[in-house]
C-alpha cells in the first residue's frame, strides 16, 4: 500500500492535464459558487479576523511542494493537526492514488509519507481517543490507525451519505461529517445519522472542532468565510477569513491556539499556513470578585476561537464593615464591648466600650417598720438584674403626750411607738409621790413636779399643786 517512490516519479505531463482539467471544474464550481452567493448573507461577514502568523512556518511547512518541486500546483484538501504532527495530503496523477505527508509540528520537518488508494482526500481529521486518522473522499470513510508518526489504513467505509468533510468532536466522541448544510454524525461510517442543520454560505471547504466549537469555511470566489457553531449547531459568528494570499481554504484545523489553513487551487499560494486569530475578546467578566486582602480573577474569551484570558484584580485594601456585633454586653454595674467584623477578611475593624447603664430601682419598701427604740429597714430591688439593695430606716422620734385626769390622780402618758417609760421621778416625794404607772398620791401641802422620762429619751414635766391632803390636787402639764 505505501509506496514512497510516487511522491517522486510523478509524470510532469499528466500534472499539466490534470491542471487544466482542474481548471475546468473549477470554473463551473466558481458559476455554482456566484450562484450560491447571490443567496447567501455574506454581509454579515466582519473583517478579515485571521491574519497570517508566521510566513516562515508556512514556507518550512511546504518543502514538497515549492515551485521547483515536480509537484507543484498538484494540491489535496486533506489535512488535520494529529497531536505534535500534521498530516498533509497531496493526490497523484491518477486521481486515486493520495499521498498522505507526515510533518512534525515543532521542528516544521516532514517525517514520513506513504501513498494510499484513497482517491482524493476532502478532508482529514484526527480521532485522538483512538489514535486514528480518517480521509474522507465523497462517500468513503478511509480509517487509518495513527500511531508513532505512521499511518496504517485499516478501512474503506462506504458511506450512506456523500460527506466529504469531516471534524471529530472530542467532548461527544463523534465524527460529524458534512457537504452542504446537513451535518451527520457518526462513530463507524457504517451510518450516519443527521445532527442538525447550519445556514450554507457556499461550498463547505472543510470543518474543524478546536473542542468547543464547531468551524465551517465556506468558499466563494474571493471569500473564504469561517462560520462557527456550538457543538450542538447553535450560531456563534460568521467571519472572513479572506486575504490577498488566502485564496481559497481547503481545510482547517487547530494547532495550540493557532488555526492551520491549507490553501490548494492558488497556484502561488498552495501550501500550509499557519494562522493567528485576531483576538475578538468579549468584556472582562469578573469570575472572583477582589476583597479587601484578596486579589480577584477576571476572564474573557475570544468570540471567533475561544481563547480564555485570564487576570487578577487587585485586593481592594478597603475594608467592608459589617454592623455592630455585642461580644460582651454591658450590665448595670459593668461596661462591656462591641465589634465591627470587616465581611470580606474577618478582621476586627472597630471597637467600642459600651457603659454600664446602671441600675433601674423600683421605689423603696418598707420591710420592717422603726419604732423609737429599733430602727427598721426598706429595700429596692434592680428591674433589670435584681440586685437587692436594703437601707435602715430613722428610728422613731420620742414623743410623750400627756392627758392628766385630776380626779383619779393619774398621769396618762402616751409613747411613740416603741417606748417606753424608764423612770417617774417627782422633785419633792413628801408634796406627792408617783409610782410606776403614773399614779400620784398626795403627801403633803405644797408644789412638786414630776417628770416622766422614756426610754428613747423623752421627757415630760407636770407641775403638781396640792392645797389640803384632803382636798383635790392640781396638776397641770408645764
Ligand atoms: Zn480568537
Ligand atoms: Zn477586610
Ligand atoms: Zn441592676
């Protein structure tokens, strides 16, 4: 099946009729494409938002097919980045022999190429889950296995659809293969079941899923437009890819964060170019707001590719004050203290003493009430802690009232409460005499006084007037 001797014996004159038969279908596909166009709603295309990256990479990455090597002009449309390597496709005079050109990506150098039965390749994708590289070319599925930088074809699928471009979807382990606007999906070519439907610009020259989008370029006569897609077919964005070298994509596909185009039908310009994206980011979406110790991350991603940029906010060095929390409250007697937490660091950021506030005392009671002798007591009592607080209370004044009832000869003596009587003394005893009780017996003829002493240190005089023993005596309170 390989034969590496085709690459280098190929017939200059039999290249030339294949030129100019190339040239005749590519005049009626140029009228189909003016026909399609005219349908078809290029005025949304933006700018040109590929760019060319690296000229010297596209040189380096056509070594076989420079002007003065026997192939030139004599392009294929297949190629696909297949993990550090590209797989570039050329076809042979015959039309159904197809030389599959293995490049390493880093140093730009091709390490092998073998020549296969596979017609024509349309379009080439990579299948890294299983290590295989399939070609497409109408109906065939042309499944090789990819492994140490070798290719090993292992099938020829015929398919039930003609699907000549062809993308794997890592993310849904599917191919989804498509022509026009129809897009199949399919794990084995055996059948291919339809996914969706994409609006068609014009020719799809080639599909490629950089893992999070599908890529379509459509051709017309000077327009290679990119249309990209959700997974799921959902419209993301139409771009053009055109610029004066590009002349007519054949396939793409992704290399790191570069889009590989292959350019065949140029004649100048055939060959494998690497291409850079320019950048349409959307604005900056914070994904982790900053706090006031702790940087933030902002990102955004390119509309066309994908591309994620990420950066950091800085901390905001402001503290946000949450409210007031009591860690230890005041009491009546005691001050106590309140914080302000900062909500996004946790510090402490404020302090305050809170005062004691005091007691809150109901209105005395009288507990035990004073007399002249002992003093009584009241207390209050806190509403708010219920401390008890007990205060003595004055004693009673001593107070004697006197009430003199002559005719029985008695002193009536009235006490404050408490009292008592503690002696009755009269200043002359052979005038009257008194006893205990306040009763006075006459003596003898003459003035006296008595007086009445109390225990809380009261006293009381009654002067005492007796005339004849037996007559009345008279007394009367001084
Ligand atoms: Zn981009
Ligand atoms: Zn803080
Ligand atoms: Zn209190």
């Amino acid at each position: 099946m390989r034969n590496r001797t085709d690459l280098f014996s190929f017939d200059s004159i039999k290249h030339d009729c294949i030129k100019k038969r190339m040239r005749t279908d590519l005049t009626l596909l140029f009228l189909l494409f003016f026909l399609t166009a005219l349908s078809c709603p290029f005025t949304v295309m933006a700018d040109t938002v590929f760019c060319h990256e690296d000229q010297e990479l596209a040189e380096d990455m056509r070594p076989y097919f420079t002007p003065s090597s026997s192939y030139y002009g004599i392009s294929s449309q297949g190629m696909c980045a297949a993990g550090d390597y590209i797989i570039y496709t050329r076809y042979s005079s015959d039309r159904e022999r197809t030389t599959y050109v293995v490049l390493e990506a880093g140093s730009r150098r091709e390490v092998e190429h073998s020549s296969f039965f596979t017609q024509h390749s349309n379009s080439l994708t990579y299948n890294p889950d299983r290590q295989e590289v399939v070609s497409v070319s109408n109906n065939h599925a042309y499944v090789f296995s990819f492994y140490n930088h070798h290719l090993t074809l292992n099938r020829d699928v015929i398919m039930n659809h003609n699907c000549c471009k062809i993308a794997y979807i890592p993310s849904k382990k599917v191919y989804y293969l498509g022509t026009s606007n129809t897009i199949y999906e399919t794990t084995d070519f055996t059948y291919l079941n339809k996914a969706f439907d994409v609006p068609q610009y014009a020719v799809n020259q080639g599909m490629a899923c950089d893992g999070r989008s599908l890529y379509i370029v459509w051709y017309s006569v000077g327009h290679n437009i990119l249309a990209v897609y959700g997974l799921d077919g959902s419209y993301q964005g139409v771009y053009s890819l055109t610029s004066d070298k590009y002349r007519e994509v054949e396939e793409i596909d992704f290399l790191n964060e570069s889009m590989l185009v292959s350019i065949a039908n140029s004649e100048n310009y055939n060959g494998l170019y690497r291409v850079a994206c320019k950048h349409q980011y959307s604005s900056w979406e914070i994904s982790r707001a900053a706090t006031c110790d702790q940087t933030g991350l902002e990102s955004r991603a390119c509309r066309i590719c994908g591309k994620a940029e990420l950066r950091t906010i800085p901390a905001t060095g402001v503290h946000v004050p949450g409210s007031w929390e009591v860690k230890r409250p005041a009491t009546c007697e005691n001050s106590g203290y309140r914080v302000k937490n900062c909500l996004q660091c946790g510090r402490i950021i404020r302090q305050e003493t809170l005062p004691a506030a005091g007691h809150d005392y109901s209105g005395w009671e009288e507990m035990e009430e004073s007399t002249v002798l002992t003093a009584g007591y009241r207390k209050h009592q806190c509403r708010i802690c219920e401390k008890i607080e007990y205060k003595e209370s004055s004693f009673l004044p001593a107070t004697i009232r006197i009430v003199i009832e002559n005719e029985r000869n008695q002193i009536r003596v009235y006490l404050n409460k408490g009292d008592r009587i503690t002696s009755w003394l009269s200043d002359n005893p052979q005038v009257a005499e008194v006893d205990e009780s306040g009763h006075v017996t006459p003596k003898g003829h003459g003035h006296t006084r008595i007086t009445v002493s109390s225990a809380g240190g009261a006293s009381k005089t009654v002067n005492v007037k007796i005339s004849k023993l037996s007559d009345e005596m008279t007394m009367t309170v001084q």
